[in-house]
C-alpha cells in the first residue's frame, strides 16, 4: 500500500474528536452512516483507558504505555500491526480496577465468554480490528492522537457518561440526515418515575435493592435511577440494576458506563420479548423497581411466532396472561404492549411471593386511545385497566425529548392493585388561559428545560415533581390536571375530553368528600395551588402590563395578595390543627375564584375589542 499524506487537523476548525475523526474517515471514503459506530468504537477504549481499567494507552510513540516487557511481546514494527496485536490479545489486559466485567456467559452475546473485553472487538459490537485495519498506519497514529488530545475522560463526572452516548448518536445523525428511533430519556423525567417509589424501597426487606430495566439501551434510565434512590433513601441499602438489550454496540457501552459508575450490574444481551433473561431475583422474589421507556412503533412480526408460542404457556408465560382461552397480542406494528404484559407478568411474580413492587413505563399516547374496544389493544387495555394493575397515569407536556416534540404517557403500574376498574389521571400541561391564547402554555406542574437540546424544550422541576406525586400519594382532584376515573365499558382515555378547560365549580366544591386527612389534602392543594397562582400572576402581569395604556390592571396585584392571604391562612389552620382546614380552603378558594371570572371575563372582552382598533402582540412567553 502506498504512504498516504499525512492530513494536517486545524484546532481551530475541528471542535472535538467527533468531527476530527469523521474528517478522516471522509476522507478515506466511509459511508456517513457508519461513522459513530467507528467514532464509538474507539471512545469506548478511551474510556476505560482514562479510568485506568486497561493497561495500554493510546501513545503508540511511548509503547503504548505498556512495560517494556509486554511492548516486546506485542510490538510488530509499525504502530498499526502493534495496536491490532493488542487489541487481539485485550482481554488479558484489565487492571484490578475492573469490576463488574465479569458476568455469567447466558447474559453474553453467543454464550462465548465470561469476560466483557472479549468483547471490545467482535461481531456482535464493534468490528474495532476492521476499524484499524481500513486506516493506513499515519491515519491511525492521527486517529490516536485525536482521542489522546480532544477525548478527555479522566475525573469525567460520572453522571455525564449517560450523555455520551446521546451526543455522538445525534451529532453524527444530524450529518448523515438520519434522526429516527433516538428518544432519550431526560434525566427529570427519570426522577419522576422513581419519586413515587422512594418510600417503598426504604421500607424493603431486602438489602439489595433490584431494579430492571428490559430495553435498557446504554443504561442511562438505569444509572440515574441508582444515583437518585442513593441520594434519596438514608438507610444503608446496596443497588444492583439489571437489564437487557438487544443492539450490541449500546449493550457493551452500557456495561462499560455502569463499570464507570461503579454501579453493581448485570446486562443481558438480548432480545427481551423473545428471549428474556431475568425473572427471579433476591432469591424467590422478582424485582423491587422496574423503569423502562420501550421503543415507540417497533415491528414485530419476525418474531411472533416465538412470542405466540410463549404466550400459549398460559401462566408459565414470560408475559401477563391477557386471556385464559386466546392469545392476545398487540398489533405487529408497534410492541410496546408486549414489554408492558412481559412487565406486569414480573409484578405479578412478585405479588404471588407476597412483595410489593412498582414500575414505571414510558409510552406513546396511542396506548390509550388506538383500536376498537374489540381489538387487541382495546381488549389488552381492559385487562390492565380492569384488574387494577394502573395506580396512576400521567399524559406528559409536549418538547420532553430531544429528537420529538410528541406528547407521551407515563404509566405507574402497582401490584397491590387496591383499585380495580379504575385509574388517577394528571394531565401536566393543562390551564385554561390556552382557551384564550391558543399556543401559549401557563406552566404549573413542569418548567422550561434549563439546558434545552434540540426539541427538548420543557422538563421538570423538583418542586414540580413534588407536586405530582403529591397529587399521586393523595389521588386529590384537581380541576384541569388531576380526577380519578371509573371504567364501565369503553376502555380508552381522552385526557382532552377528561380534562376540560372550563373550570367547574362543583367538582372544585366534590373535593369535602373526600375521606383523605384534610390537613394533608389542603396542604397538598395549597402546594400546588400557590404555583399555579404565581405563574399566572406572572404572565397576567406581563399582559396587563403591555395593555396599561388601555386597561386598567390593579386588580391583579389585588387578586395575587388575596390568593396570598388565603394561602397563609389556611397554613396557619393545619399549623393550629384546627379542623376544616380544606374545606375552608376550597370556600375561599371559590368564592375568590367567582369574583376573578368576572374581572377576568371582562378583561378578555376589552382585549378583544382593543385588539380589533389597534395592533397590539399578546406575547405571554
């Protein structure tokens, strides 16, 4: 082979070493679309190189950090043949520091090892001796030298390897175009899904607490649900997290962040629909959480006949029995139900050995509301709605993930299952101010994302998640955001039909009846209440204030100090633990509410016929 020109990098044109290495592949002609395999490839060596879990480096002019002694048994005259023997011979090259990498050989891609580095370059991952191979010796020292200089991940926060993985993916989609399938899951979304169960593992008898994930991707759902139930319960519990993925590049790269992590693991490789790889863990018992976010839209069909055969094992099924006399099986275009059945079949596990235990699932919309109430999906819905397996389910503001701006669902599954037939609806981006500025959302139960990435414009607070579950502990309704409902026949949701945006006055007065400790109940209401009312004080101001030269808006700042007053005086009853706390709050809260609609009608009105004179932008970002 010739001497190729070695190719001159300018620092100030190539930002990273994302698109310093595609410059080169560019130039020795790879397709685009392969270039993060490649790009990945290498990252996940660096990876471990910088934290110190191998015992080679990248600075082939140095031995490649090795002893002279090892040097000499690898070393083959040019730095490529020497790295590819290395790279050959890598599973004989972990330090001590190395961990978690050594895991039964089932949970492995071929059942061909014991040992994770044997699968730093194989069939199943990364062809990383093909990667070597393609590029002539001087591209692969530049190569090198690009990850030595602009790849740095000694002291990397740890709670950022989960972003990595995202961020090459959707750098390297936007150059070849490609931007399906990749739905990340934000880390306060994840902090929602655990909040609701963070008492419930204090509580555990176990000391190792399990949680699962079966389309666990990278692990990111996994490794933020382990630092925030580590942070959040104080007694000394250990977490261990399983999961189970199908795409080898992504299963190898998950089991290398928890290494980083130092998060105790086992990942199977895998197709969990077919093939699952957990069901019992701590002894006879399943697991103490499950969270996943399955892949919207997937077919399925090159697998349901396996699927079908499993499903005809009745209660020695992978997945939850939907009918004793046929198999029920979703649509073939879309197997989101089918992680959901295999979920719920591992709750009711659980709930036969006597051991309370929750999931949370992502899922898109049409979950609830595609076919017919005799359809697959319609009769898999009443089977999950009837026997009570939905505590709680949760329709989640638009602009939540990068890549889709779609509406999604979580849902709370819970094997107590205390209420059958019926479900706790929130619908989080509800106000009735949009009934008057189309497009225009009054933020009450989430927020703007602090650091928005492309869609992903909206995420949630701490106080916002505090405010939901508390809603969720208490199943309080809440005009706009929060009712329980009761199934008779039709097992579909219409969160924009349940969730009307005219406030109704006697379903604000049916709150008394509720048997809840009314000094918690007002408590969570005026938590919640007092948000709303600071946002929307905020944004009428706004308003008012671009309208001062027409309307006279003073009321508003009497109105905000009147909430205010209501506020504290109900605090102080539940302080006094006087009796009828809530039920004072809510005749306050309606007959201020009464006074409010009709300035507020009003103002509506004048802004109406001004708006017809003169030009005026409502603008109530």
């Amino acid at each position: 082979m010739c001497k190729v020109p070695k190719i001159e990098i300018s620092k100030n044109k190539i930002g990273d070493f994302y698109w310093a290495y595609s410059d080169i592949l560019r130039g020795i002609g790879i397709n685009e679309s392969t270039y993060d395999q490649r790009i990945m490839a290498f990252m996940a060596l660096k990876l471990l190189i910088d934290n110190e879990k191998l015992q080679f480096n990248f600075e082939y002019w140095d031995k490649f950090g090795l002893t002279d002694k090892q040097y000499a048994k690898y070393n083959a005259g040019d730095t490529k043949q020497t790295f590819l023997n290395i790279i050959t011979d890598i599973k004989n090259l972990g330090t001590d520091n190395l961990k978690y990498f050594i895991q039964e050989k089932k949970l492995n891609p071929n059942n061909e090892s014991i040992d994770i580095l044997d699968y730093i370059n194989h069939k199943s991952t990364f062809a990383l001796k093909e990667y070597i191979e393609e590029l002539p010796n001087n591209y692969l020292e530049m190569v090198l030298e690009i990850y030595i200089t602009k790849a740095h991940f000694k002291d990397y926060p740890r709670e950022k390897y989960k972003d990595l993985y995202e961020t090459t993916i959707s750098r390297m989609k936007k150059m070849s175009g490609d931007l399906t399938g990749q739905h990340f899951t934000q880390k306060s979304i994840i902090h929602l899904m655990c909040e609701n169960v963070v008492d419930d593992l204090a509580n555990s008898s176990n000391d190792i607490l399990a949680i699962y994930d079966p389309t666990c991707g990278t692990g990111s759902m996994l490794m933020e649900s382990a630092y925030y139930f580590q942070e959040k319960i104080k007694k000394s519990k250990s977490i261990k997290v399983y999961g189970q993925e199908m795409h080898g590049q992504t299963w190898l790269l998950c089991k290398i962040f928890l290494e980083l992590c130092g998060i105790e693991n086992e990942i199977a490789y895998g197709n969990t629909l077919t093939n699952p790889a957990f069901d019992k863990i701590n002894g006879s018992d399943s697991f103490d959480f499950i969270i996943a976010n399955p892949p919207f839209g997937v077919d399925w069909k090159h697998d349901y006949d396996d699927i079908t055969k499993n499903m005809s094992l009745g209660k020695k099924s992978n997945f939850l029995q939907v009918s004793k006399n046929d198999i029920i099986t979703p649509k073939k275009s879309d197997g989101q139900f089918l992680f959901m059945l295999h979920i719920l079949k591992l709750l009711e596990v659980s709930k036969k050995h006597k051991k309370h235990a929750k999931a949370s699932v992502i899922s898109s919309t049409g979950l609830i509301t595609s076919g017919r109430e005799t359809s697959s999906e319609g009769i898999i819905r009443q089977k999950i709605f009837k026997d009570g397996w939905v505590d709680t389910l949760i329709e989640q503001p638009k602009a939540m993930f990068t890549n889709t701006d779609i509406s999604t669902l979580i849902w709370f599954f819970d094997n107590k299952q205390s209420k059958k037939n019926k479900t706790y609806l929130i619908k989080i981006n509800n106000s009735y101010v949009n009934n008057h500025f189309k497009n225009k959302e009054l933020k009450v139960l989430y927020a703007t994302a602090q650091n928005k990435k492309d869609k992903q414009k909206n995420s949630y607070s701490d106080d916002n998640i505090k405010s939901i579950v508390s809603l969720m502990y208490n199943k309080i309704e809440f005009p706009l955001f929060a009712k329980t409902i009761t199934f008779k026949d039709k097992y579909t949701i219409n969160f924009e039909n349940i969730m009307s945006y005219d406030i109704d006055i006697s379903s604000i007065d049916s709150m008394n009846k509720f048997d809840i400790s009314e000094s918690y109940q007002a408590l969570s209401l005026s938590l919640l209440f007092i948000d709303q009312v600071n946002s929307k004080y905020k944004d009428f101001k706004l308003l008012i204030d671009k309208l001062s030269a027409y309307i006279d808006g003073t009321y508003i700042d009497k109105f905000y100090v009147q909430y205010q007053n209501i506020y504290v005086d109900m605090l102080s009853m539940i302080k006094s633990n006087k009796k009828g706390a809530d039920s004072s709050f809510i005749k306050k809260i309606i007959r201020q509410k009464n006074i409010e609609f009709k300035e507020i009608n009003n103002t509506f009105e004048d802004i109406k016929s001004i708006n017809e004179k003169v030009s005026i932008k409502l603008d109530m970002k």
